[in-house]
C-alpha cells in the first residue's frame, strides 16, 4: 500500500504549517523579541566563553556559568552604585531647573514683546508652581499600580532573556545539531554551508557595528573634549558604548550631556550655560545624523557588501514600524535572507550553488554587474 502524500496533500500540509508560523510570529511578538535579545546577548559572550574553555581547558559548562554568573555580578554592581544616586540627582536637578526657570522669568520673560505693534506677554510660558509640586502631582495611586504592574512584566521578561541566554550559551551546539538533523539527508550539506554563511553574514555585521561604535565614541569624546564639557572622555565611552542600541542609545548620550552643559557650563568656552547647552545638544545632533545618514549606510555596506540606501530605509522603516530590538538586527537579518533568497534562486532554475566555490556571501544586494561577476553557474546534472 502506497503511504505517500500525494502532491495536493503536500502542498496543503504545507500551507498549513506556514499558516501556523505566521499566526505564532504575531501572537507572540513579545516573545520573539526577548528570544532574540537572548541570542544577541549569547552571540556576544560565546566568544569569551569559546577563549576560556579552549586557553584553560575547563569544562564548557563551568565557563558559561562564571562567565554567566560575572555578567549578572557586573550588572548588578552598576545597579547597586547608580541607583541609590537616582533620588539626591533628582533632587538637585529639579532645584537647578527651578532655579534656571527662575532667573528665566525674571530676565526675559518679566517684559512683553512688541511684534507689529502688537504687545504679547510672555508672563505664562512657564509654570509658577514649584517643580517639586509638579512632580508630586503625577505621583496618584493608579499610575503608581501601574508601574508595578509595567515592572513585574518587564521583570518576567528579564527572567525570560537570562534564562534563555544561559541555556543558548550551554547547548548551542547541541540545539543546532538538533536542528540539523530535522533536514532530508540529501539537503543537511546544504544547511550547514548555508549555516556558515549566515554565521558569517552576523559576524561582518558585529565586526561593522564595533567600527562605528569606536568612530562614534572618538567624535563625541574629542568635540566635548574641545568644547570643555565636564566629564567629556566619560561621554565618549558612553557614546560608543550606547551607540548600538541605534536612537535611543544615543538621544539618553545627548539628554544626559545637554543636561551636564547646562548646569556646569564649559570648561573652556566663556559663554552661558544655556549657550552652551545648545552648542552641546548641536554638536551630537551632528554627529548622530553624520553616522546615520553617512556613516552607518557606508560602513554597513562595506561589510556586508549591501546598497547603504538599502541599509538606511530599513533601518528607519524598522525604527518607525517596529521599534528599537527589529532595527538592531534588521542589517543583518537582510543578508541572512539574501544568502538564502540566493541559494533558492539557484535551486530553482536546477543549478549549482556552490560551483566553482562561489561563496553566498559575496555581494548580495544592490551592487553593480562589476563587483557582482563571478563564474557562470553550472547546471546540476
């Protein structure tokens, strides 16, 4: 008796199957995306784990838990330093700002303007009850349960991340193996090249973002350097650092300095603090839209061999549409797709897509026939 599906129930199996996919990837969005922070952060701290277990000849389980158990340590030490500091930081910038607020009113707001003999006063502009009211106004009980219950979500998907990031660093390769095995004999080959090429693709891509990160952090430290901002090597270490989480990273950069030009003033510069804020909050505006609409395109492309143009409209669709997490990885996510889209192009038309070596992770999208020419596939016989 013939147990094979014919081709109609194939098809339908496999329309099934894709539906199911599509309806898992909507409804568990938030999932998704702690997994995928979950793999970044496993992706970063494999290589460390990797040095160890093969320098010092440890067991690879007892490498991921020190080097698992010094990340939670280091996390957990900057929150115990930096976050008893909050309250006493808060409080003094409040009272900096109602000060500032202050001498605002009374120096160029106290007179009405004149615009086409008309006389506007500027009396209302600001708030006349103290800032510390304000706060205390928002302060209801309804917005504080809230933020408990905001918290605790985000505590659990915290616990989901580290969990998921133990177990990634712990039995990647066996998971992968697991993974592997699921593919038609004919085809496993095929998966594991198409496997390192993609692992490939994610390493020219961290490799690109280290770049831009260490460019970012040399212009934001030398520019306050110059402009005599306090603290101004420290905000380029924070500026490369943060650069990876794309704009926001950059705009917490930016608040924090703007903030420190305006209540400490220059260094060097013989000007007002408020002048000095804005030359601050100018000179990182510039740098961020010299890296985002310049920098980043280029150096991306030049790593992974994809149009900056390309790069830049999917890195501001991805921010506009869904948000920080889709933007970090939608680079690399293009030329893991590319790898493949490729390789089934080649499949398709019955053709070979390793002849001759050519690798999948040659130019990929975007580039001119020139860089692209390589040796004309070959039919599979």
């Amino acid at each position: 008796m013939n147990k094979e599906w014919s081709t109609t129930t194939r098809y339908f199996v496999f329309a099934l199957v894709l539906a199911g996919c599509i309806w898992f990837i909507t409804a568990a969005q938030a999932l998704i995306g702690a997994l995928a922070i979950s793999a970044l952060l496993a992706y970063l701290l494999n290589p460390i784990v990797t040095l160890v277990n093969e320098r010092a000849r440890v067991a690879r389980s007892l490498v991921v838990f020190f080097v698992y158990l010094l990340s939670l340590a280091a996390i957990i030490t900057v929150t115990i330093i930096f976050i008893p500091a909050i309250p006493e930081q808060t409080a003094s910038f409040l009272a900096e700002m109602q000060t500032l607020m202050t001498q605002t009113q009374e120096e160029y707001l106290s007179e009405p303007i004149i615009i086409l003999n008309t006389e506007i006063s500027l009396n209302g502009l600001l708030p006349e009850r103290d800032l510390s009211e304000l706060v205390s106004s928002f302060i209801r009980a309804d917005i504080i349960v809230e933020l408990l219950q905001t918290s605790t979500t985000n505590l659990g998907w915290i616990a989901v991340v580290l969990v998921a990031t133990y177990y990634l660093l712990q039995d990647w390769g066996k998971l992968r193996d697991w993974l592997f095995s699921w593919a038609p004999d004919p085809f496993e080959s095929d998966f594991r090249r198409l496997y390192g090429e993609i692992k490939l693709v994610w390493n020219r891509y961290f490799r690109g973002q280290l770049r831009l990160s260490i460019i970012v952090g040399l212009l934001t430290g030398a520019g306050s350097l110059i402009l005599g901002l306090p603290g101004a090597i420290l905000f380029g270490v924070f500026a490369a650092i943060f650069d990876v989480l794309l704009s926001v990273g950059p705009a917490i950069v930016m608040t924090i300095a703007t903030l420190v030009a305006l209540l400490a003033g220059s260094n060097t510069l013989d000007i007002s603090n408020t002048l000095f804020a804005v030359i601050v909050l100018a000179l990182n505006l510039a740098i961020q839209g010299i890296e985002n609409i310049w920098l980043r395109p280029r150096v991306m492309s030049s790593s992974l061999q994809i149009h900056p143009a390309i790069i830049f409209i999917a890195i501001v669709g991805s921010l506009s549409l869904a948000g920080v997490v889709t933007a970090l990885i939608i680079v690399p996510v293009l030329g893991s797709i590319a790898v493949v889209s490729r390789y089934t192009y080649f499949k398709l038309f019955k053709m070979d897509p390793w002849a001759d070596n050519t690798r999948l992770s040659s130019p990929i999208i975007g580039e001119s026939a020139e860089a692209t020419a390589v040796s004309p596939p070959t039919p599979v016989k």
